[in-house]
C-alpha cells in the first residue's frame, strides 16, 4: 500500500509506518521482537517500515517525517530539524543510553589531554543528506570537549572529511556504513590531527587504529554535557494521528515501554538484539554502550532528559542547523505515556 501525501490522509487507518536507526532503541527491539506485528494483527492494519520500501520519496520521512500515520525512534538531530522547519509531530517518550563519544588521534601525535587540542586540525564529516546529523554529531563532541579544556573552538581548525563522492546511505544505515571512512583516511594520511567517533562503530575504529582516546563525552557526569545525536532519543509520531487515533498511538507507545521490562529480564537477548541492529560485535556492543544496556531500555520523559533535549536543540540552532526556534516543553505530548499508567 502507498504512503499518503502529507495533505490527505486514510480516512479509514489501513497502514503504520515506522523509523528507527542502527542504534539501541526500544522502537528497535519491539520491532525486532515482532511486537507491533502481533499488537495490531487483528485490527487489519499493515505495519510496515521506511526501510522497506524503495521509493526515495517514502524513506525521505525517516529525516523530514512528512508521513500521516508514522512513527520515529533514533538520533534526536532529524526530528528536531525537521520540527524547526514546521513539520508537526510530537515527542511522546524519550530513552536515554550514553554511548562511547572518543576524540582519537594516532599514537605519537603529541595529544594526550583535550587542552593539547589548542591550535590542532579537527575532522568534521560532511554528509550530504537533509540534515547531516552525523556533522552536528561530531562538531558537538568536539566542541563539548574544548569547552572543558577551556579551548575556544574558533582556536582549532575544522577540516570537512567530504563525502560527496560516496554513495549516499539508506535511511536505516544513518551514515553508519561509512564506519568514519573519510574521517579516518583524513587522519592516516595526516591533514587532521583528531576524529571524532562515536557508539559500537566507533570503538571498532577506534581498536582497528590502536588509536588514543583523548576523551570519552560519555564519561562527563553532566548528562546536559553528554547530550548528543545519541542521548536522548525521541520517540515521534506525526500530529494528524495523534489527533485523530490517539488510541493507536498509546498501542504503539505502550509495546515500546515495555521492551524496558523484557531487556531486564533478557540481558543477553538484549546485547544480541542491538549487535544485530547496529552491526556491530557483541563485544563492541557492551563497550560502546555500557555492561548494563539491558537497564537502560526504558521510555520515560524524564525531566533531566527534557533538559538535555532542549540544551541541543540550542546548540543546533547556534550552530546554523535550524532554520528557526522553537520550544521542546511545547513539542512534548505527555498524554499517551500518560494513559499508560493510569
């Protein structure tokens, strides 16, 4: 069945879409679990995901969200852009996994503290999707770690590691695939002193280098520091069928919330469920995402997340990745969680 244009809608709900990225979610898993499946079997209602179909139009919702009848669970850049350019959907749970944030640089290269960072060459990818949350990604990682070393970041220099000439990713992949590719290269061959890389991809570059982690984000106490693309992770739903079935919204929700209680009880499950969903060894799995990942599976709207979520969407605006502001408080629908508990 085709997707509805952005301005017509089933009048009769016939198909679910959702999104979600290579990264720990519970959207993830409850879709590997086979979850929304089995929830609306009965109501007649295809479920399907962007990532299966082939129309460019379609998987173009994984950034912009333009689907009725859709749902999103991933890195926090795409949902929070495409808000900032009008797009009306809401937030109605957040997860919160810190993952590995490494600045690297190569043995012998004279960095081993991020105040040796000063006057030094810093890799910035440069994607050419909607939205290139994989630069926002980097540059807050950097720019997080001179601030705490009290470096300005107009005191380093900012090279694009340029992936025009790469294919560009499926929207599932995220960038991913590229596994820091040009980033990487920048760095072996010398016209950057430090990358920046991140989650179970990023601990495979980071081993495959023998490269020297100048700080890991993740350790910062201050969740608003650790903020990123990665943490926290929004689930979104567009606003006409909140509206219209917010019944089925809270359904959906509710499969989500509760992957939290299963990945307790399955902790191997769960580190097998997200290696496969990223890619990724379970080894670099634990590493890049922590011994208790069957713990943070939770959908919450945390206040310190709240926080957290509206420090980034600043960054992002200060930085030139949002056409315009808007305000998180307003954005978050706290109903369907809400309804869940009552």
């Amino acid at each position: 069945m085709s997707a509805q244009p952005d301005d017509l809608a089933d009048a009769e709900l016939r198909q679910l879409w959702y999104t979600r990225c290579p990264v720990p979610t519970p959207l993830g898993l409850a879709a590997q679990l086979g979850w929304f499946n089995e929830e609306f079997a009965a109501d007649g209602i295809q479920i399907s995901t962007l990532q299966e179909t082939e129309d460019a139009t379609v998987r173009e919702s994984h950034y912009d969200h333009h689907l009725h009848n859709s749902f999103r669970q991933g890195g926090n850049v795409p949902p929070i852009w495409a808000r900032a350019k009008g797009r009306e959907t809401r937030v109605i749970g957040l997860n919160w996994v810190d993952e590995y944030q490494g600045i690297l640089t190569l043995p012998g290269s004279g960095i081993q503290a991020p105040a040796d960072l000063r006057g030094r060459r810093v890799a910035l990818p440069r994607h050419h999707n909607s939205i290139d949350h994989s630069r926002a990604s980097a540059l807050r990682g950097v720019v997080v770690t001179l601030q705490l070393a009290g470096i300005d970041p107009k005191e380093v220099e900012f090279i694009d590691a340029d992936y025009s000439d790469s294919p560009r990713a499926p929207a599932f992949t995220g960038g991913q695939r590229a596994a820091y590719g040009k980033e990487v290269e920048a760095l072996l061959e010398k016209r950057v002193d430090a990358i920046f890389v991140k989650g179970s991809r990023g601990i495979e570059v980071t081993e495959q280098l023998k490269a020297h982690v100048v700080f890991d984000v993740r350790n910062h106490p201050d969740p608003r520091v650790r903020a990123n693309n990665g943490a926290p992770r929004p689930v979104t739903v567009d606003l006409h069928l909140l509206q219209t079935r917010p019944d089925i919204v809270t359904r959906f929700l509710k499969r989500i919330v509760d992957v939290g209680a299963w990945a307790v009880a399955h902790p191997g499950e769960t580190v097998a469920y997200v290696a496969r969903e990223t890619g990724s060894r379970e080894a670099d799995v634990r590493r890049a995402y922590g011994a208790d990942l069957h713990l943070r599976q939770v959908t919450d709207l945390a206040e310190s997340s709240i926080v957290a979520l509206e420090g980034y969407k600043n960054f992002l605006l200060q930085w030139g990745f949002l056409a315009q502001d808007f305000d998180v408080r307003n954005w978050i629908d706290p109903r369907p969680l809400a309804a869940l508990t009552k």
